[in-house]
C-alpha cells in the first residue's frame, strides 16, 4: 500500500520530489567540495579501513572480511581510479537527483556508495542518506515524475520498444506513473 502510493500519488510524487532534490544537493556537495581544491586522495581512506576492519564485538573477528579484501586487494592499489571515480560519482548522483533525470539509477548507485563507506566503518551521514536514497529508489519513476524523467523515461522506453521490436518492457508512460 505504501509502496503503490510512492509511484502512484501525484502528491507523493511532490514530497519525493523536494526528498531528492536534498538528497541530491548532499551529493552534488560532497563530489563538487572533492572535485575542487588540492583534489581528492582516498588512499588515507583506504589504509585506514583495511587496518581497522569493522569488528564483530563478541568474536573481535573482521564482519566483512570480503570487503576488507577488495580495498586491500583492488581499491588501493588502484587508487587513482578510485580517487577519480568517487568524487565523479557522487556528482553525477547529485546532479541526476536535482534534475530528475534517471532518478532511480541515481539513487541506486547513492545507496551504493552509502553502503560502501558504512562497510568501511564510516557511519557519519550515510544512515540518514541511506533511508532517503531507499524512499526515493522505492518512487522509481515517481520521484522523477516533476524532472527531466517526465521527458526522458518515455523517450528511453520508444527506443527500447524499437530496439526489441515492440516486445517485452513496460510501455507504460511515466507522466500517466
């Protein structure tokens, strides 16, 4: 019931709206601040949550050993590709939220990149962000309904429809969502 009313309501579609926009200047913020100045260096980042693993309490054993890996393993060493793809990414999630184009995606990858740092142990806005980037993503087309997704999604789905030739997809158009 809830979840037919975030992407049906026209009055929904107005909070979420004002949710995104939000939601979207905090990303568009953070990339914006790391895109200017002296740059961005996440390796400092990195090492320190490689050597400060989020622990369970009780058996004082690593919780995601796997992710713990993957920085050690792949994101440090690479570091200049994360240091690109980060600040990047939180911009462009931004600016898709303010704009309401391809609003779902944008909140997608918001969430994942709110998991990741709360997988690093870093909790500071991400809870708060994370339950938003989930009210927004539930909106799907809805929360994009006032923004360039009004345009877009239609356009998207007319090339999807000739690309498959006119099978599968929903049809629907998102200004009747």
């Amino acid at each position: 019931m809830v979840i037919k009313f975030l992407r049906e309501n026209v009055w929904a579609a107005a909070v979420l709206t004002l949710l995104r926009i939000y939601l979207g200047w905090q990303w568009l913020d953070a990339g914006w601040h790391k895109m200017g100045g002296e740059g961005f260096n996440a390796a400092g980042f990195l090492k320190n949550a490689i050597q400060n693993p989020v622990l369970d309490k009780a058996t004082n054993q690593a919780i995601y050993p796997t992710y713990t890996g993957f920085l050690e393993h792949f994101a440090l060493p690479n570091v200049k590709l994360i240091n690109f793809l980060i600040p990047v990414g939180e911009f462009l999630v931004g600016l898709g939220l303010i704009v309401g184009g391809l609003t779902a995606a944008a909140a997608f990858f918001g969430l994942l990149m709110n998991f990741l740092f709360l997988f690093a142990g870093t909790v500071s806005t991400n809870p708060w962000l994370t339950l938003l980037g989930i009210i927004v993503f539930i909106g799907g087309a809805n929360a994009g309904k006032f923004g360039l997704d009004y345009y877009l999604l239609p356009w998207i789905r007319l090339g999807w429809k000739k690309l498959t030739g006119g099978k599968g997809g929903n049809t629907t158009d998102a200004r009747t969502a």
